[in-house]
C-alpha cells in the first residue's frame, strides 16, 4: 500500500494531489484511509493471525485445524475457512506435510532387467558396480549424491552431486574414475 509514503510526500512538503497523481493512485481512496488507516476488520484479523502464529510457533505439528481450535481456546472467532486462509498466506502447515494423491501406492514396472541375477559378486576389480542415489536436505533444498562402488576392492569408483535427480547424475558417476 502506497497511503503510508504519499502522507511522509506531503509531510515533507510536496501537495497530495501531486504525489498521488505520480503514484497513479486516486486522492479519494487517500483520504478515506488517512481518516481510518486500519478498519476494525484488518486489526481483528491481525490479532487472530497473532494467535495462530503462537499456536503455531508452541506447535509445529499442528495443521490449520487445530490451530484453529487453539486461536479459539484463547477466545478469538471466526470460521474454518478465514483460519485456513490466513495460515495458507502466510505458509504455516503442519511440519509433516500434505499427503499426496495418485499413483505413489502403486509399483510400475522395473526401470532395466536384472543383469547380475542377484549375485553381488565378482572375480577381479571393474568387473561388477553397484550404485545408490541419496537424497541429502539442506537449508537450500534438496541435494542429490549418486556413488558407484566397486564390489571386489569395496572402493568408491567415482560419484556426483547435483541439485536435480536426472539421468545424467549417474552418467557422470560412472563416467569419472578414480
């Protein structure tokens, strides 16, 4: 909102109309918010946001739900849908998350045969690799670590590290020898 920076204008000495004119903004709407800056409603829903925020902040865990019935414990109203609302704009969701839906219950068919039958061993080095890709979180977002090791020498062979599971994670994996 703009209102705040065209009165600090007009304090400063620079004519409202001026200032509004630049700001493409209307002098109406200007002076009904000087004569009321916050309506009741804004103040009540700020309050109500302040209590949702502390139930969230004691509990993380909790969904909008429950925040909901600790904001009304602590004697503020109001319907599911506005607590909802106010907890989805301002991102606070239960630290276990939402489930998903679709197809993650069900297995599709294997990504490539089994060419080793099972039989993990090998009779010389570089005759048979294994290969694992970790999901490592950070306080940037994922991380994505593929390593190939070596079954006779028990040695990583090579590894890579990107921010995306592609394809070419594991290429450059078994790619680069060591």
């Amino acid at each position: 909102m703009m209102y705040p920076l065209v009165r600090e204008l007009a304090g400063d000495g620079i004519p409202v109309a001026v200032t509004c004119r630049v700001l493409k903004l209307a002098r109406q709407p200007y002076y009904r918010w000087l004569a009321s800056p916050v309506t009741a409603r804004q103040l009540n829903e700020a309050y109500l946001a302040d209590a949702l925020f502390d139930a969230h902040r004691d509990d993380p865990e909790y969904g909008y739900r429950l925040l909901a019935d600790e904001a009304r414990d602590a004697g503020h109203t109001g319907c599911d849908r506005r607590m909802w609302r106010i907890c989805s704009g301002n991102g606070w969701w239960s630290v276990f998350g939402k489930r998903r839906r679709g197809k993650a219950g069900r297995p599709g068919p294997p990504a490539h045969e089994d060419q080793v039958h099972r039989d993990f061993t090998a009779p010389a080095p570089n005759r048979l690799w294994l290969t694992d890709i970790t999901e490592h979180p950070t306080s940037e977002g994922k991380l994505y670590l593929c390593a190939v090791k070596d079954v006779v020498s028990n040695r990583i062979v090579g590894y890579s590290i990107n921010s995306r599971m592609k394809s070419s994670l594991a290429v450059a994996a078994s790619s680069q020898r060591r």
